[in-house]
C-alpha cells in the first residue's frame, strides 16, 4: 500500500499542524502497519509502536513485525525494547514514546503513533498520571494468581468493574492483579481511576477496521501464515531466553498456545485453532475500546482509496 504518488514528498506542513501526533489504531489484522507505512511516506514521517507484545525482543512471528523491508526505510520506534522476561510497564511505555515522539517532532518530522493495545495509546496521548501501588496488596494477589490461576481473579474483577474487565484478556494474570489493586486501594472501579481525557499532545486518530467476516477471515489466513513462517520454532527458541518465565510476553497471542503445544497439553491443529479463537475474542475488545472514543475517526481498509482517505482526513483534522 503506498501513498499516491503525487502525495509523497509534500511538505509536512501541509498536512499536520506542528507538534501534532497522527494515531493510526483499531483491531488486530485489519491493516495499521501497512497504512502506517504509506502515510509516514506521504506525510514525511516516523512510526512509533503502540503495539505492547512488538515491544519485545523475539516476537516477531506472532506479533506480525514487520520485516525490515516491510518497513519500507520508514524509521520504527520502540520495537524490540525489552527482554521476553520483562514484565510489561505502561508506565515505563508511556516515558518511552512520548521521549520518541518528542525526538521526531524535534526534527521537524511527524510521528505516527501506530498499534491495537488501547491504554498504551491512551497513556501516550493523554494526561494520564497513573494510580500508586501496594506491595502487600500487590503480593497477596499475585499469591492468589500463583495459586489459583487467573480465572477466578477475572471473575472478581467482572464483578466488580465490567467495562475493566473487558479490556483485558481473561488469561492476563497481570493486568487482571492491576486493576484489581486499584479498586481495593481506591474503592473505586479500576475504570474510575482513569482521568477525563486531556490531550498531552494535538493528535489526529485515525481507526483503521474491517468488515467482521472478512476479518474473521483474515486472521486465520494470518494465523496459518504465522505458523508456515515458524511461529512453533520461535517459540522453541523463545523458551531458552526465558518466555516460559515472562509474565507478560508468554500470554502473547500465538505464544501461549504454542506453549501448551510443546507442553503437551495441546495438539498442533488445536493449538492453531485456539489461536484463531483467541484473536477474535481480542479483536472484539479492541473494537469495543477504541469504538468508545468519539475522536476516533473510522476507514475502512478494504476501500480502494484508503490512504487518500486517511490522508484527506488528516488534513481536515489537523486544520
């Protein structure tokens, strides 16, 4: 997907006003990266990730990276930042990128804020100061996720706080003791916590979607594609780095069934199957955070005049 050619090359300004931040987000597989690329060639601009499992060294298979030459020379930022045992820190994410943004914009370029996981895009674009912790409370729920794993905890949480509840996969232990910490501290829905949106940078959100059976159909191509590609022997290779020990990387979509695969406890056409099943539940998620924000503007990204869409919509936000 390229920008058309009498777009590429024209002076950023003519586009974006300065400082301003063009985010490109919505569910997985509907077409982000390949957008991301085409605007950054038309709009003289850079990418930064919001994706939270591209974060991670190695991950590369199951997260859809793109290759080098997928990139197109468009420069990426924050890809493969962390080890596979780090647990992941929104917090630490949110310092990351806006310190990335802040580069690209110090060097007259547009930063193009580009991924599916909605908080991290939220904590990035938005005055979001981020609730205290407990480390006693924190360590008895993790106790309790040792334990019991993280079923029992996301019904807990479901009860407490549904609209949290849906933005976070039921088998992420850690997100799950997070937002159960903040309502037990403040008494308050872990929603509750979350500030009125207040924008840190101008930005114009670009949603990026697809029709739901034609995405459904395009995440088993997907999925099948990873797993011709090797996705089973990166995850081998993933556990002598530790994967099997990173609270975070090791519930990635793809990762986690392929480690019950080589477990055991999964064969490899189940494996494959819960994987396909798992994404559209996530997908589902996604759409239901991101649908949420009025500010939001949707493509379509089977249109044939995508990138001139999004790009006429950049132009009239950013006026």
């Amino acid at each position: 997907m390229r920008a058309p050619r009498r777009e590429r090359g024209r002076a950023v300004s003519a586009y974006v006003g300065r400082g301003t931040v063009v985010a490109v987000v919505g569910p997985t597989a509907a077409g982000k990266s390949a957008l991301s690329v085409a605007l950054a060639h038309a709009l003289g601009g850079e990418v930064v990730n919001a994706d939270s499992m591209q974060l991670y060294r190695g991950l590369d298979i199951g997260t859809a990276k793109l290759t080098p030459a997928e990139r197109e020379g468009v420069p990426h930022h924050l890809l493969d930042i962390w080890e596979v045992t780090e647990p992941a820190s929104v917090a630490e994410y949110q310092r990351l990128a806006r310190a990335a943004i802040d580069d690209v914009l110090a060097r007259g370029r547009v930063p193009l804020l580009v991924g599916g996981s909605g908080l991290y895009v939220r904590a990035v674009l938005e005055r979001f100061e981020f609730p205290g912790t407990d480390p006693a409370v924190r360590e008895r729920l993790e106790a309790e996720l040792a334990e019991s794993g993280p079923a029992p905890l996301y019904a807990r949480l479901r009860a407490a706080d549904p609209a949290a509840a849906a933005g976070i996969l039921p088998g992420n232990g850690r997100r799950i003791v997070r937002a159960l910490e903040v309502i037990e501290l403040t008494g308050a829905p872990f929603t509750a916590s979350l500030p009125e949106p207040t924008p840190y940078y101008p930005s114009v959100q670009l949603g990026v979607d697809l029709d739901t059976a034609l995405l459904d159909e395009r995440i088993a191509l997907r999925v099948d594609r990873m797993w011709a590609a090797g996705l089973v022997t990166e995850t081998r290779e993933l556990l002598g780095r530790g994967l099997a020990q990173g609270r975070t990387a090791s519930r990635a979509l793809g990762y986690q069934q392929v480690l019950r695969l080589l477990a055991g406890d999964l064969t490899e056409a189940e494996a494959r199957d819960e994987t396909v099943r798992a994404t559209r539940r996530f997908v589902r998620r996604q759409r239901s955070w991101f649908r949420r924000d009025p500010r939001v503007h949707w493509l379509d990204s089977a249109a044939p005049g995508l990138v001139e869409d999004a790009l006429r919509l950049v132009r009239s936000a950013a006026r």
